[in-house]
C-alpha cells in the first residue's frame, strides 16, 4: 500500500534519513521504532506530504506523493488520519468542535449530519456524549481518545499514531492499545504506530521496523525482529524493557502509597 525507496532528509548539515526502505501492508499494524531523536517523527511526516525529501520516493498505491502537484497530494491525504503526539487539540473549541473541524474543512455535510457523525466517532472511542466539554476538562488518556475520533472522522484507510501513550500510565496506555487493535479490526485500518512501548508494541504490531542511523535496520514480523541477532536491536530493546519495569513499578509504588 505504501511503499518508501531511497528516503533521504536532511535539516541544514544535520542528515536525519539516509536512505530509508520501507512497506507498509494493508491491513496491517506497522510499528517503528528507534531512539528518541532518530527521525521517526521526520519519517511519517513525508508519509503524509508534510515534508519533501531531499531524495527518494514514496509510493501510495502507486502514486509517488513525492513528486505529485497540490490538487493530487490533498486527494492522497485525505485518505491518512494522524493523531499526533500531544493531541493537538485546539484548546478554545469544545470537544464537538474539536471532532466536527475536519467535516466543516473538508465535506458539505449538513450541521445535522455533523452532529451525527460526533457522536458516532465520541461512542467508537468509549466517550459518549462529552460533546460540549473543554479539552482543559479532560485527562490525558481522554484527550487521546479525542485525538483520536477527531483523526478517524473523515474515516481515512490509513491511521498513523505517532507515540499515543507517551505521557500516560500504563493502565491507560494498555486502554488506549486495545482502542488502536478495535480501529485495525473494525474500521480495517491500516496503522502506522511510533512507539517506544517495548514489549508491548511486539504484541500490538503486525510488523516492526527499526529505525537507526537514518536506515531501516530491519523490519519484520514482529517475533522475529525481537528474536533478532543484531547487537543493537537487542540492546535498545533491553534499555527499552527495562524503562518500562520502571515505569510499571513507579505506578503500582505511586498507587499503593497515594
Ligand atoms: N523541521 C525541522 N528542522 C530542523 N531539524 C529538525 C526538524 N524536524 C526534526 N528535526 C531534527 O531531526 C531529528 C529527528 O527528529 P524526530 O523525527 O522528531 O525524532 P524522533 O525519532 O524522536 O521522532 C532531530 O535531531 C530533530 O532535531
Ligand atoms: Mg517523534
């Protein structure tokens, strides 16, 4: 469905992606992952026409957005949702306004159908009838699931989630997954996910991909990739475990004293 040749992205001297391969499959989850810093975010945001390479191509069904004019590229990303890392919801609009954004950009849709559409997308995310709350009213677990019914409501084939859990308890993070395994299966979504939730995302994804030194360094079943031989893989996903014992064991400490 997506395929990514020879993506080169640089930022003045500093090259972040030095020749990144890459498919994506439909229906399939696919994680990325890497250490902070190493072009994840950069990555994705050329999968939606945000960024242009320096080199390279990326192919959507066969149309390389790379090289496609505007009326073309807004025709490709509609057809991408992306809940971004914090959310971004717009903090002076209520929840419903929030949701309804995209619809009043993109459709003709009467204000009734938009009503509509809110509360279908609010119910799919397990938040009914918060229409009319401020963001500043809700946790962060809920702000994601906001994110995310705002991210799905043009009803796009292709959801990316760049880190949906960063910033949230392991409880709700786990909630959060089960949301993003509920999107794959009901809506068959093909996913993209960012993720530093090892071990989780092994259970979570489909595929992995590493990201490392600008390149892809693997990317496979999952099983596979965590059975890897490769030295590094093996230690990040060492350092990654152990962040995640830690931050397990912080809650349940947090939980039992407070
Ligand atoms: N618009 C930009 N201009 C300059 N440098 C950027 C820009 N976006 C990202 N970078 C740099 O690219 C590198 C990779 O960033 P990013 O993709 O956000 O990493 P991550 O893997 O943590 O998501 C970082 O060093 C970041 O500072
Ligand atoms: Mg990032």
């Amino acid at each position: 469905m997506i395929k990514i040749v020879d993506l080169h992205k640089s930022f003045g001297k500093q090259k972040v992606l030095k020749g990144v391969n890459l498919e994506i499959h439909k229906g399939e989850i696919t994680a990325i992952i890497g250490r902070s810093g190493s072009g994840k975010t950069v990555l994705v945001k050329h999968i939606v026409g945000l960024l242009k390479p320096n080199k390279g191509h990326i192919f959507v069904d066969g149309t390389d957005i790379t090289r496609a004019g505007a009326k073309e590229l807004k025709k490709v990303r509609r057809r991408f949702g992306m809940l971004f890392q914090e959310a971004a919801l717009f903090d002076f609009m209520t929840v419903g306004e929030n949701i309804a954004f995209p619809l009043r950009e993109h459709t003709k849709l009467s204000e009734r159908e938009i009503n509509q559409i809110v509360k279908e997308k609010l119910k799919l995310v397990g938040l009914p009838n918060i229409e009319n709350k401020m963001p500043s009213e809700l946790s962060g677990g809920m702000k994601k699931r906001v994110g995310l019914a705002r991210a799905i409501v043009l009803e796009p084939e292709i959801l990316i989630y760049d880190e949906p859990t960063t910033g949230l308890d392991p409880v709700t993070s786990a909630s959060i997954y089960e949301l993003i395994l509920e999107m794959e299966s009901r809506l068959k979504i093909t996913s993209i996910i960012i993720s530093h939730d090892v071990p989780t995302i092994f259970a979570v994804a489909d595929k992995v991909a590493v990201l490392s030194q600008g390149q892809i360094a693997i990317c496979d079943e999952s099983q596979k990739v965590f059975q890897s031989d490769n030295p590094e893989i093996q230690n990040f996903l060492t350092a990654q475990i152990k962040r995640f014992h830690g931050k397990l064991s912080q809650f349940w400490t947090q939980g039992i004293s407070g």
